[in-house]
C-alpha cells in the first residue's frame, strides 16, 4: 500500500490572524527610550515637564531639547533636588563628590 503524500499550500485568500497584524505593525514602530517627564513634540524636539502637585495645572514646564537624553538629563538636574530620582545617578555621585 503506498501512501499519499502531498504538499499543503498557504490559501492566498485566507487573512493573517489579529496577533500577527499586530506583530508586524509593533516591529515597524521605531522603538525609542521613553523618560519620565519628558515627551515627544510635533516637530520632533522633547518638551520637558515635570509634576508639580502644589500647582493649578500639575505641571511645571522646563524646555526644549534637541534629544531625548538631553531632556531627560534636564529632568534629573531638577528632581535630583526634589524626589532624589534619576535617570544617570552615576553622573550625579560622581559630581557631588567633587
């Protein structure tokens, strides 16, 4: 007795499942380093706020910055002295030791 043997082709009509959609379109994404206080303008620059609770609105803006880690190293040189929280705590030893 012999057997069958055949090969299954993809259905060019069936549709990707949801997770693989969603997979393909999370790959296309670029990923970039989030910071707290520190957000994304339309014209490609960072605004840095930082929370404020004694304030009307809860925030105190800071600036702009060209880069992401430039607007993050702004946000540790003011909360450093506010919540002793830090994205470089290394930089900040390092400098109050001197």
């Amino acid at each position: 007795m012999e057997e069958s043997t055949y090969e299954t082709k993809p259905n060019p009509i069936a549709k990707p499942s949801c997770k693989m959609k969603f997979k393909q379109v999370q790959n296309k994404i670029p990923k970039e380093i989030r910071y707290r206080g520190v957000r994304k303008t339309k014209n490609s620059r960072y605004n840095v706020e930082i929370a404020d609770p004694w304030k009307k609105n809860g925030y105190v803006w800071l600036c702009t910055y060209d880069t992401a880690e430039q607007a993050a190293r702004a946000y540790d040189a003011t909360t450093i002295s506010y919540i002793n929280l830090c994205f470089f705590p290394k930089e900040y030893e390092l400098a109050s030791a001197s």
